[in-house]
C-alpha cells in the first residue's frame, strides 16, 4: 500500500511538472504562431490536468486509508496495553493514563500529518529537480541556502514559540480545574460554606490574564516565524528573477538539458515564465511543509507518552501451571513478605490460612491490610519471601487459572456500562442460568433485581460506574461477580462497607452456608469489627506488621492489646 501512495506522489508531481512543461510550450507556440502545434498541446494540456486532479484526489484517499489503518493498529496496541498494564505502573505513572484521552484525541492529525509532511516533501523535490532538469541548474542551486537560512531560523523560533504555548496551555489546564472544582456538589457547598468566592475569583483572573498573556505572545511568536520564512522566500525569488532576467537579456537563459549546450535566446521567456511558475508552487509547498514540522513538533510531547505507555511491560508475569480449581483445597501460606510501596515498608509478614477457614485481618487505617490484599491477588509482587497456595507459589500458575481459584471484592467496586447479566458474565461467560442466580441470592441481590419495577431483571440496563444502582448494591453485584467464579480463595476487602445492618447479616449468613457447601477459604480485612467476631482467626496488623493474632475470645483477653482496645471503641460507638 505505501508503494502505492509512493507512486501515486511520484505521479502527482511528474504530472505537475509535465504541466508546467506544457504551459511553457503552449507560450512558445504562440510566441511563434504555430497553430497545429498549439492545438496539440492545448488538447495535451486537457489530458494532463484533469488527470493530476483525479491522481490527487487518488492520493488522497490513499493517504486516508493508510492513516486511519495504522491508527486502527495503535488503538488496538493501546488498548491491550491498556488492560494488560501492570497495576504498580497505574499507581506509579498515573500521567500516563491521563494522556490517553489526548492521544485518541489527537489520532487523526498524527497520521494527516505524517502524510502532508511526506507529500510536501516530495512536492519540493519535484519543483527542484523540475529547475534543474528541465531549465537551469544554476537557478535551481539558489534555492538550496535560502531553505537551509529559512529552515534554522524556523526552528529556532519554534523553541521560542513553543516555551510560550507550555506556559498558555498549562494555564489552560490551571482555569479548566478551577472551573471543575466550582461546578461539583462539594466545591460548590465548600466555596458557600467557607465563603471563598472572592478568593477563587481572584485567583481565576489572576490565572485567565496570565493566559491571555501567554496567547498573545504565542501568536506574536508565530507571525514572526511565518513573516521570518516569508521574508526570504521573497529574497530567493527575487534573486531567481534577477539572474534569470539578466541571464534573458544577455540571450543566456537556459531552456533545458539541450539548451544548456546551445542556448536558445527566441525561447528565454516561456523558461523563465516556467521558472516562476514552478518558483511559486514551490515557495508554497515549503511553507506548508514548515506549517507541517511546526505541528509535528507540537505532538512531540503526547507522542513520546504513547512511545512510554507502549514500552511498559505487559501484566505482572505469570507461570504456565493450569491447575483445575477444582482441584485446590485453598490452603494459604504467606511465607516471610516483604513490600516497599514509596516510604511505606509491609513485612517481614508470615501466616496460614487453612482450607475452609475464614481469616480476618484487622487494624488501623494505613496498617498495611490493603497492600497484603494486592500482594495475594498478584497486583503487586513481593520483594522478598512467598506467598502460596496448597504448596504452589502463586507465581507459577497461569494467569486464569489463577484468577479462576482466587477471586476478590475490593474496596472499590467497578460497575461497567451494560446489562446486570453482562456485568455478571464478564467473571464467567459462561455461567448459566441457575448459577446467576445462586451468586445473587449469596450476595442478597435476587429478589431486588426481579422485583424492580422496569420488568427487566437480569436485564436492566446500568449507567457507566453502575449508574440506576445505590452503593449498597453496587457492592453487592460486586460480590455475586465475585462469587460466580467458583473461587477456592475469597478475598473480601471492606465487602460490606455499604450495606446496611439487615443486608450485611443476610450476607454473613448465605456466605456461610457457602462455606460449608464448597469448604473455599475466606480472607476478610473490615473495620467493623462485630462482622468478624466468628471468624476462625484474627490477624491484627500495624505499621506493616502482624502484631497479635488469635480467635475474637483470644485477643479480648489481651486487655491491653490493639484489638481489645479496638473492640472497645468500636462498641463505644455502637
């Protein structure tokens, strides 16, 4: 396909040249009055144009097909990196992310340009050659250091240019927050509450006359460069003007290859008319090709983010060991973890969770309790130590087969757009039925579901982010996602933060009658601490540490102990 386009440019241009041939021999033939002659090639000249119009226009679809194929290509790569990205690099590059909106953005220029860029290029080439080939190689060689002086000043104003529009658009970015934190429910309440207006609307102006500023420099800093350019385009065609005039008037115009032997005076003039002509079409196609770099240059920025974002590693590396979940009993064993996540350091840590037992981890905010999720789940991996399941490191088995043992409701519940059963599917596609409906009745959203007004059960329709659906249930469907796998290991991270008393009871109940129909082991990291009081046993952590550990009973009984201490309070508040 690219040699295609190739050839369709090269064409392009051999037509534009073989046109301005023409108008130089119709101007002969006038000149000389040679009627037959003159008919040929006004007829030639009906061929020519008409057919560099549908080339172009040939091309130009080329261009777009190529361009928009090869930005299918990167959509596609961004994705799959998208949803493969390890998850400590969304932590650690979150500008990453927030540049892909302006990458998928930006898709149409960086292929519109890249072709305009490869077009103007050629375009310039034809013209050059066009004076060197077929009139004078002399007028042809002035060209070359008027482009080489235009081309450095250019791109040294570019720099200028582009300090200023750093400045404008993170001004931009600075007006646009402001106006986002005024326009949400709770910036709006805040500014009322605190009566800040007067601030925030002295700030936004301060902020708007900086870009305002900024915008009027950018563009004084464009006219510059395009005046600059402009300038000694006009030197070099003046100078071409000159020889090629005193060169007519001493008879010593060059007409062509022949002619540069034997100059020929009685045609001098259709040359130079030839000469301008291609003079002007070229002193446009550089400018364009200028224009071109100048936004090329602006996508620098965005581009090399999508170069980062492709070089990042694909999801956290897993083994090639397919074990049928079936097969696992779900005995847990952490085995001396260590984790660095910037200045916060878990570990040494080490326990066991038996199959079919319900483990509980509890303690301060910032303990740790969330990090020793991801490390389970395989978001993150341990700096040192293992952690395993029956015997096998978590690290050797594939990445559905362990997904497929392991499953997890976090403290953030992710609702996608679509139906309840599609969002159900997206854990096990094929799940039927009767297992859709068991994974709901566990997390106590069944009879909810069917009972909806709208008639449409499993079908009803969600908003992005679950949107139709409260917190409470939101969580749930999280859950019976969670459920619905089968899993051998449930990992429940504040699962039931937003329930209320009466769902949360009903909730304990149904997962322990699952429990005991599947013998899956059950993690639970909550703050509410009268949700684990069954549990079988209870790891109390701080500071990164596993700092008491034992059944509820046992832990009471250390009166002075974090988790006694913790009872208390939370009772307290009851």
């Amino acid at each position: 396909m690219m040699i295609g386009i190739l050839a369709l440019q090269v064409g392009r241009v051999s037509l534009g040249l073989l046109a301005t041939w023409i108008l130089k021999w119709m101007i002969d033939d006038i000149t000389h009055k040679m009627l037959p002659s003159f008919l040929v090639i006004v007829v030639t000249f009906g061929i020519v144009n008409p057919l560099s119009t549908l080339v172009f226009r040939w091309q130009n679809i080329a261009h777009n097909m190529v361009g928009r194929r090869l930005m299918q290509q990167i959509r596609d790569e961004l994705y799959r990196q998208i949803i493969e990205i390890p998850i400590s690099s969304i932590l650690q590059r979150p500008d990453l992310l927030g540049s892909l909106t302006e990458l998928f953005e930006m898709e149409a220029q960086i292929s519109n340009l890249a072709m305009t860029y490869i077009s103007n290029s050629l375009d310039i080439i034809g013209n050059f050659l066009g004076l060197a080939l077929l009139l004078n190689p002399l007028l042809a060689l002035i060209e070359v250091p008027f482009i080489v002086i235009a081309w450095s000043i250019y791109t040294f104003r570019l720099k200028q240019k582009e300090e200023v529009t750093e400045k404008k658009t993170n001004d931009r970015s600075a007006m646009l927050d402001m106006v986002a934190a005024v326009t949400s429910f709770e910036g709006a309440a805040a500014a009322r509450l605190f009566q800040m207006q007067s601030q925030f609307q002295a700030h936004y102006t301060s902020i708007n006359k900086a870009f305002t500023t900024a915008g009027i420099e950018e563009q004084k800093a464009l006219l510059r460069m395009e005046q600059t350019t402009s300038i000694i385009f006009s030197y070099m065609r003046m100078l071409v003007y000159l020889i090629g005039g005193i060169q007519l008037i001493g008879q010593a115009l060059y007409v062509g290859p022949i002619h540069w032997i034997m100059p020929d005076p009685n045609y001098a003039l259709s040359s130079l008319l030839a000469v301008a002509s291609l003079l002007t079409s070229g002193a446009s196609s550089l400018n364009m090709l200028f224009g071109t770099w100048k936004r090329l240059i602006e996508l620098v920025k965005p581009l090399k983010k999508l170069v980062d974002f492709l070089e990042l590693r694909s999801e956290e590396a897993h083994g090639s060991i397919n074990i049928d979940p079936r097969e696992i009993e779900g005995k847990v064993e952490v085995k001396d973890v260590t984790f660095t996540y910037k200045s916060f350091q878990l570990g040494p840590i080490s326990f066991t969770a038996e199959p079919g037992e319900v483990l509980a981890i509890v303690g301060p905010s910032g303990a740790g309790k969330s990090m020793l999720i991801y490390l389970l789940e395989q978001f993150f991996q341990p700096v040192e130590g293992t952690i395993q399941i029956d015997g096998y490191d978590v690290r050797e088995f594939s990445a559905r087969s362990f997904y497929s043992t392991v499953s997890a409701v976090l403290q953030g519940n992710t609702v996608f757009a679509g139906t309840i059963k599609e969002n159900l599917l997206l854990a096990r596609p094929d799940a039927s039925e009767q297992e859709l409906r068991h994974a709901l009745e566990v997390a106590c959203l069944y009879n909810e579901i069917m009972s909806d007004p709208s008639g449409d059960g499993y079908n009803r329709k969600l908003g992005r982010g679950g949107l139709g659906l409260s917190g409470g249930q939101i969580q749930r469907l999280a859950i019976a996602r969670a459920v619905l796998v089968h899993p051998r290991v449930l990992i429940l991270d504040e699962a039931t933060s937003s329930l209320d008393i009466w769902n949360t009871a009903l909730f304990q109940k149904a997962l322990a009658q699952l429990r005991r129909e599947t013998g899956m082991t059950v993690i639970v990291i909550a703050h509410n601490l009268t949700t684990i009081r069954g549990a079988d046993r209870i790891l109390v952590m701080k500071e990164g540490k596993i700092v008491e550990q034992g059944t509820h009973k046992d832990l009471l009984a250390l009166k002075e102990g974090i988790y006694a201490l913790m009872y208390r309070l939370h009772s307290d508040e009851v």
